[in-house]
C-alpha cells in the first residue's frame, strides 16, 4: 500500500510534441513529472530537455484533446487536469494567417492564436491602421464562397496566383493586449487634404505598425474594378437565406483562432462586423475608410443589399469617380505636403472637435423643441383597395405624428397620432418620376402598422424624412444631428437629378470606362453597354467635382440610407411555429421576416428588452421584452452564439462614449456576449439607460 506521501512524490510520463519552426516535422519528447507541477515548470524542463538556443518566450502548451491552451503556467498539471494520457503540443502562440479585406486584397501577417478573437482583431487592426477595432470580425468563408472561382481554376490550364501583401514582421504579439489608443491625442497626422492619406513624416504616429508608406497607400486606395466576367464569377446571394448562410461563419470573439479550429496560414475574411461607425473621421481614418467604402462597394455589386435601378446608378457614377481619382497620379503624389506644426494642428483639431456642427438658429432654445406643420397625404394599405393617397394637416412635434381634416381643426382632437419611436423609416422615392414617400412601418401588438406619407417637392421631404429617421431613435428635432440628416438626404436627392443629355453626349465620345464593371451582373444584362455608360455619366455630372474622400464618404451614407442596411440575417426556427423564418439582426432592433416573401412581420427593440439567455442544451435564445412579451428561437443557419453575440454586441457598442478615448471595457463586451443571465440589477439599467439615450 502507498502512503499519501507516496501519491504526492508519485510521478509519470508526459510525451509532449514540439512545434520547431525550423523543422518541418514535430518531435515528441518525454518528460517525467508529477501531478504538482506546475504547467511554467514543464515549460522550463521541456526546454531545458530540447537544448535548442533560440528564444521560446512566444511557445506555449496546447491540449490536443481538450481543445484549450494552457496559459496558466502557475496551475498545477492537477489543478488542470492533465494525466499521462493527454496529448499536448508546445507551439508557437502567434502564426501567419492570410486575411482577405473588404478591398480583396489578402494580406498575410502574424495573429495570435491563442488570444481570443476580441483581441486578436484589436491587434490586426492596430497592424493595419484601422481604428475602433470593436466594429470588425473574422468572418469563416463558406462553402460556396470560393466555388466559383474554383471551377474556373479547374478551366484553366495555369494556375492563378493570388497576389498576397505580406506584413510577416508584423508586431501584433508586442505590447499589451489591447492598445489604449492607436494615436496620441496631443498629436494631429499631416494628411493630404484631397485624399486623406497620411503623410510620411507621420505614419508611425498611429502605431508600431509594419506598413510602410506603400502599403499603406494600398490599403487606404481603391482597387481597380474587377472585369465583367470576374464579377460574374463572384458568389452571389439570391435569397434571403442565402444571405444568412453568409452569416454563418463569424467566429466566437470569447474563444482563441485555435480554439476554433482555425489552421496555420488559412485564409479568412476581415469584414465590418457591426454597422455603427463611431467617430468616422478623415483625418485618422484613411484605411478605416477605404475598406468601409469596399466592403458597400461589393454589397452593391453582388447584391448583398436590395437597391433600385436609380440608386445603382448613382453607386455606380461615385465607384467610377472614384476610380479615376485613385488612378490619378497626380492626387497618390502626397509627399510634397508642407510640415505642419505639431501644437498648432493639435490646436485646430481641438478647435473643431469642439465646436462640432454649427447649430441652426431654430434650435438654439432647447427649451422649445421645433414641429414641422405641413400638408402632406396619406394612405393606408387595405386589401382589395387601390393605391389612393388623401391629403391631411400634418403635424409633427417630439417624436409623434399627429394629422387632421385641414389646418383650422389644428387645436382640436386629431384624426389620428402616430408615435414614431421604434418605427421602421422606409424612403419611397423616385426623383426622376418627382415622387417623394416615406414608408412607416410602426410596431403593434400584432406585428407592423404600415403607413405611407406622400411629400410634394425634396425640401419638404428632407425635412420629414430627417425628423422621422430620428424619431424613430427616440430623439427630437431639437437634437444637433437634425439639420446635418436634411442635408443629407438633399445631397442625395441632388446626386439623382439628372443633367442635360448634351454634356453626357460629348463625354461618350471620349468614354474610358466599362460600364459593367460598375453595376451588378443583373442590372448590366437589362442594358446595352452604351446605353448604361451614358446614365452612368449622366449621373456622374453630379460628384464630378467631389474630391476622392468625400465621394467614399457619400458613397458609405448613401448606402446606409437604403433599407436594407445594417441588416444581418439569419435562418430561425421561432417557438411555437411550424415554418422557418428570417432574423433580422440590426444596431437597435430584431425583426420577424418571412422567409418566402421578405416582408417584415414583427420588430422588437433591444430598447424595451428586459432580459435573455441562451438554453445551451437545446441551443435556443430566449428573450424577454416589455409588456409581458417574450420570444424564443433556435438559429437554423448557424450556431446560436453566433446569434447572441450579434444582438450582445450591438448593445455593447452603444455604450460608447466620445469621452472614452480609444480605451473599451472589453470584460463588459464578454458579459454581454457570452450567453448568461446578465440583464438584472444594475446590468439592465445601464443598459436601458443607453439604448434610451
């Protein structure tokens, strides 16, 4: 019989296997230890045993079987549970990985894969000067991602070689996990004022970043347009569960690359994650901006996001601006910029951040909160009744609108009041046709009131249109944001209007584009070649004159006014019903689609949210709103952590705050993320209180 001394002092073997960079097979080696050893300890017998001079301070131990790294060095093998039957791997924690960005070029640099993906992006974005990290993922392509362009390889006798930026030095393994801010805010980078490229001389302001002037133009430049057939050949989504299939691949931003299963040197794809973009700013982000600009580039042209032949058009005359401005040698020539004065820039950055938007005189008093007052029409979609809009006094004062029979009747009862906040705001334009609506879809007990108001010339438009979208946010007229969304939506109205077919005329004669490189590959099939170069110009007249950032600026705001945007969709199965249906996950909002129709059912609000989890056992995210209402779904498309982390992370994103700096609470992320019972007590309340905000 053994004493328990004899337990304690008792030891074993442990085969472990050794990751050399330099060999190309791994090679087991056995150490004798004991269960009170700790992992740090095994650590230093390994390397002592392997008697190799080379620096092993990235290496740590991976479990095979348990699918975890062992990163507590001071744990006992106990304490871990590690017997002699484990597989462990010592290995390098950061390996290359190739990412494909939005603008598809693929770049190849050094990820850690044992961190979780939260910070791993963190640390890819700082490489590639991309701030607010928070708003990107990795996203795992699907099958059929890669599936056309693999048959056209089989085709073709000589392989395609794809070109491939290396950042291999980069430094994403240096420094603490989470930098507390990618530039010094007593500094201002000198950037070119037309392209809003940084300057040499202040390129390393951002970071340690591996880029170096010419890669950096790279990634802050527009690629050249694909060719017709390469955008044939592009995986396109033709239903709205194909576009939750695209969804389905979002890694679990709580577990490491490895943890995943995710290989050495695979390729993944580094998309926006989340549609809310705080703090988008032309100084600071060239790249950010760039990618945001391809990434709604390619949701156009692959018809990812619904938009009308119209709006096509006007993508398509800012895509071809903007190309040419990029292949402009005159504009990439940004190393002539004059110095700027360190303390003076940093004094009129400030200057400006703190006067922000001039406010209007109409809302100086905030005491007295502005109402729009007009006559506009209205209709009510009924079955079997036609299309027939009636005129009405329309008034609309803090978040609601209330009409009645004329303006005289004003002081007495309404005929009805519409409380906007939580609605859906649809434009229903066509500039050409003078026609300018506006779609409410209102939330009800039983699903959606829908409401059309009819407008009678774009100015009236911009100003119901603006005082509706922010409505549906909870907020007034009052607030600052109101005059800059009316200008807005004017300047996109104004990019509609078509120009005299004269100047379009004599263009065409010195034409030197493809048309079809700047349209979807059905729209191009609907038109000859000349007749989609001559609206593509004719449209073009209008951002001719705009420099390269602004037209990617308007081409970014002019996709998130579509309808469609921000939506993220998934295949659901919902609690209760016997057919699948379509989630729509937004920044506020989840909305009950119909699969087969595509037309919105029921939205919830994350605002009237009073708590959820996640049933783990048979994968179903339950939620509990306001008013007694509570919902619960299993996710058909993909995991449902894939889900939660969607809507928990939209919350997350909203307690961001200008005052914040760069710095994230990213154990609050987690939380909220992670599938608990978190919203109770003071949980729910900041949450609440944001959201309401």
């Amino acid at each position: 019989m053994l004493s328990s001394s004899d337990f304690a002092s008792a030891s074993w073997e442990l085969v472990i296997q050794v990751d050399h960079p330099n060999e190309e097979e791994q090679k087991d080696v056995t150490l004798r230890v004991s269960g009170d050893l700790h992992i740090g300890g095994v650590m230093l017998k390994l390397v002592e045993q392997i008697n190799i001079a080379q620096d092993w301070s990235d290496f740590a131990l991976w479990w095979e079987q348990k699918h975890c790294w062992l990163l507590k060095t001071h744990w006992t093998l106990d304490k871990c549970g590690v017997q002699a039957d484990a597989k462990l791997l010592f290995t390098p924690q950061h390996k290359m990985l190739r990412l494909r960005l939005p603008n598809v070029k693929t770049v190849r640099l050094r990820v850690s894969f044992s961190a979780v993906v939260f910070r791993a992006v963190s640390d890819i974005c700082r490489a590639l000067n991309i701030r607010r990290a928070e708003e990107v993922s990795l996203l795992k392509p699907s099958g059929e991602y890669f599936k056309k362009k693999k048959r056209k390889e089989k085709n073709n006798k000589e392989p395609i070689i794809e070109d491939i930026l290396s950042l291999e030095c980069s430094p994403t393994n240096s420094g603490p996990p989470v930098s507390p801010g990618l530039y010094s805010r007593t500094m201002t980078p000198t950037y070119d004022p037309i392209n809003g490229t940084p300057a040499s001389s202040t390129m390393t302001w951002f970071s340690d970043s591996p880029l170096t002037e010419q890669n950096c133009s790279i990634l802050a430049f527009s690629q050249p347009p694909q060719s017709p057939e390469a955008l044939a050949d592009m995986y396109q989504p033709r239903s709205l569960v194909d576009k939750a299939k695209l969804n389905a691949g979002w890694l679990d931003s709580s577990r490491s690359l490895m943890e995943q299963g995710i290989q050495e040197d695979e390729q993944l794809l580094l998309r926006f994650k989340y549609y809310t973009f705080f703090d988008l700013n032309p100084k600071y982000d060239a790249v950010r901006i760039n990618q945001l600009y391809e990434q709604a580039r390619w949701a156009i042209l692959l018809e990812e996001i619904d938009c009308t032949e119209e709006e096509m058009l006007i993508f398509a005359a800012l895509q071809y601006h903007i190309s040419k401005l990029s292949l402009s040698t005159e504009i990439q020539d940004f190393t002539n910029e004059p110095e700027v004065d360190e303390v003076e820039a940093a004094l009129s950055n400030l200057e400006v951040t703190l006067e922000g938007g001039k406010a209007d005189n109409t809302l100086e008093d905030i005491t007295d909160i502005p109402k729009l007052a007009d006559n506009l029409r209205l209709f009510r979609p009924k079955k079997l009744i036609l299309k027939a809009f009636k005129q009405y006094w329309f008034v609309f004062k803090d978040t609601s609108i209330a009409y009645f029979k004329n303006k005289e009747l004003e002081q007495g009862e309404p005929v009805e009041k519409l409380n906007l906040r939580g609605c859906e705001v649809v434009p229903d334009v066509n500039v050409a046709g003078r026609k300018f609506g506006i779609k409410l879809l209102i939330p009800v007990a039983d699903g959606m009131n829908e409401v059309y108001l009819r407008c009678d010339h774009e100015s009236q438009y911009a100003q119901w249109m603006a005082a509706c979208i922010l409505a549906s946010k909870g907020k007034t007229m009052a607030d600052s944001s109101y005059q800059p969304e009316v200008l807005n939506i004017l300047s996109f109205l104004r990019m509609k209007n078509r120009n005299s077919a004269s100047q379009v005329a004599s263009s065409l004669e010195n034409m030197d584009m493809n048309p079809e490189c700047f349209v979807s590959p059905r729209c191009a099939k609907k038109h000859k070649s000349k007749q989609l170069a001559a609206r593509i110009l004719e449209a073009h007249q209008n951002v001719a004159q705009m420099p390269l950032v602004e037209a990617k600026l308007r081409f970014i705001q002019a996709w998130q006014s579509l309808p469609e945007f921000g939506l993220t969709y998934y295949l659901v199965r919902f609690k209760g019903s016997k057919k699948d249906d379509i989630l729509g996950v937004s920044y506020n909002r989840l909305i009950r689609i119909d699969a087969t129709t595509g037309i919105p059912i029921t939205t919830w609000r994350f605002t009237n949210m009073k708590q959820w989890n996640v049933n783990w056992e048979i994968r179903q995210v339950a939620i509990e709103f306001d008013q007694n209402v509570s919902i619960a779904f299993t996710c058909l498309s993909a995991d449902c952590k894939v889900v939660h982390e969607y809507i928990g992370g939209y919350i997350f994103l909203s307690t961001r705050s200008k005052d914040q700096n760069e710095t994230l609470d990213e154990d609050l992320f987690h939380k909220l993320t992670g599938g608990q019972d978190f919203y109770s007590g003071l949980g729910l309340r900041k949450m609440g209180s944001v959201l309401s905000s």
